[in-house]
C-alpha cells in the first residue's frame, strides 16, 4: 500500500517536472524524499 503512496508521489512530481510548477515541485521532492527512507526502512526491516 505504502509503494502507491511512493508511486503517486513520483507521478505528482514528473507533472509538477513537465508542467515546471516549481511549489508542486518543492512538496513532492520533499516528500518523495522522506516516503522514500521510510519504503526503504519498511522493506529493509520489515
């Protein structure tokens, strides 16, 4: 469920990237960055 949540992320940013919507950019970046260590740990650890 959590690697959706990821996806949906990544695709909010790839528009934000082609539309160069730079607040759209900023948030997602951010939290892609955060989302993306807490898959990591939850893949990792369990």
């Amino acid at each position: 469920m959590f690697i959706i949540f990821v996806m949906g992320i990544t695709l909010w940013l790839v528009y934000g990237l082609i539309k160069w919507d730079i607040p759209i950019i900023v948030a997602n970046s951010a939290t892609l960055v955060l989302a993306g260590g807490i898959l990591v740990m939850k893949l990792k650890y369990g």
